[in-house]
C-alpha cells in the first residue's frame, strides 16, 4: 500500500458538483444571479471560486514509489467533473473520470496490483461554501 497526503483548494468541493443552466437570455447560469464565465473572464487558476465553463484545473503529489498522481478538476459547458490519473515508471497504472466528489481520504487500486491512498489537505477559503448568499 502507498500512502501520501495532497493539496487541493477547498473551492473544489464546491465547484465539483456544480451544473450549470441556461439563463433567460441566452447566459449560462447558476442561478438567476450568479453567471458562468468563459475561460477568458479573469480566471484566476486553481483557487479561483467562480465556475467558468471549458475550465481545467491540476494538482498532482507523489507516492514513496516514486507513482505520480494527478487530480483534475475540469468543466464542460453543462458542469464540473473531477478526474484521478496515477503514473508509475512511465506508465499509466490508475485513470478514473468523472470523479463526482472529492472525499478527505481517498483510495485507488493500480492496474499494477499497488493500493494507492491519498489524504486530501483542504487550502484556503470558499467565500461561497454555504452558498452564493445576496
């Protein structure tokens, strides 16, 4: 079994389950009040709150053996998906998309037979976690 820890924004939690709507003037929406930006609306990369749509977004760690994981959080234009991908000397031994939440603790099993375990460390503040208020 490897074990490691890594880092991803607590916007994440957050922005994962989000689905967006058509609005009544042709805008992608969240809600009534709240739009979807383009991928060209002042992004500011992986902590950034706002949903954005065509929007892609990467931490990765390493394990003790040296694997590599990375977790994407992507959007088309209808909502957000996360992904997980594990390399191991070159090789892909682990891809699973979507992932529909990201948990604390999270485990994947290797095509190479090797559990791999990450804890998840949340960082920084969602000014929208209890919702997007007035």
């Amino acid at each position: 079994m490897q074990t490691t820890k890594i880092e991803i924004p607590s916007v994440w939690k957050r922005l994962v389950e989000t689905v967006f709507e058509d609005g009544p003037d042709g805008t992608v929406v969240l809600d009534t009040l709240h739009p979807v930006y383009s991928e060209n609306h002042n992004h500011r990369g992986n902590i950034d709150p706002e949903p954005h749509y065509d929007d892609a977004r990467t931490v990765a760690t390493k394990f003790p053996n040296g694997a590599v994981l990375v977790i994407d959080l992507c959007s088309g234009q209808g909502n957000y998906y996360g992904g997980a991908t594990i390399s191991h000397k070159q090789e892909v031994v682990y891809d699973a998309e979507p992932l529909e939440a990201f948990d604390d603790k999270m485990e994947f099993l290797g095509e190479d037979g090797e559990t791999y375990v990450v804890e998840v460390l949340w960082t920084g503040d969602d000014p929208y976690e209890n919702g997007y208020g007035d």
